[in-house]
C-alpha cells in the first residue's frame, strides 16, 4: 500500500482492534523514516572513510559494510516485526533503528573530528595485566 492508502486504511478502520492496526501504523510510519535512512548511512560510513592514521583502510571499509548490514537487515527488521505484533509502538518500531546509529554516526564523526581512533574491540586476543 502507499502513503495515502495506508492513512486512508487507518482513517476508516480506526475502529478495529489496535493489534490488528498495529502492522498498518507500523509501515506507516517505516514509510515515513525509510528515506531518512540514506542520511544515518552517510553519517556512519562517511567518518569510517576518512583516515589519518597509519591503519589500513581496510578495517574502516569492513566496519562500515558490518554497521550498513546491521542498520538495513538486522536491526530494522526486528523492530519492524515488534511493531507489527504490536509489542512496541510503531513509531519506536520505525524510528529506533534510525535514531541508534545516527547516534552512532555523530559520535563516529565527533571521532574524526577530534582525530581519535574508535574503540577497538579485541575479542579472540589475550590481554596482559600489568600490576605498577
């Protein structure tokens, strides 16, 4: 259904069970964040591709590809599917995935900004304890 026909659908059927309405008010309300998510991907793999630091490039592009994966596939369909079961809201279940890795993003390129590396994340790597 399209933007008006989805409004036109809860206009005159607002009367029906809200778990029934759920999954309508959900793409709704995606429909409405869905071009925004072209402006939260520019904000999480634009400061990955500036580098200043000796590092390859390699592993910014591999992050940006994993966060890219996450924000499209993994987290939005969650949440889509728990505002379709009217779990949460329809507005969270739309709007979250964006506002978490805009979050993301800004802090990303407050980052580059201020020429600091993110946190690296070592999990397979043993790290040594140091007593001073």
């Amino acid at each position: 259904m399209s933007l008006p026909e989805l409004r036109e659908y809860l206009h005159f059927n607002g009367d029906f069970p809200a778990t029934l309405l759920a999954p309508f008010r959900t793409h709704l309300q995606y429909r409405l964040a869905l071009p925004w998510t072209c402006l939260v991907v520019v904000l999480m793999a634009g400061p990955l591709g500036v580098g200043y630091s000796r590092r390859g490039v390699l592993g910014s592009v591999a992050i940006a590809i994993v966060l890219v994966f996450l924000h499209g596939y993994l987290f939005t369909h969650l949440f889509l599917a728990l505002g379709e079961g009217d779990h949460i809201p329809a507005w969270i279940a739309a709007w979250a995935p964006n506002i978490a890795f805009t979050i993301l993003g800004l802090y990303l390129l407050y980052l580059r900004a201020s020429n600091r590396e993110p946190p690296s994340f070592h999990l397979f790597r043993s790290r040594r304890i140091v007593a001073q």
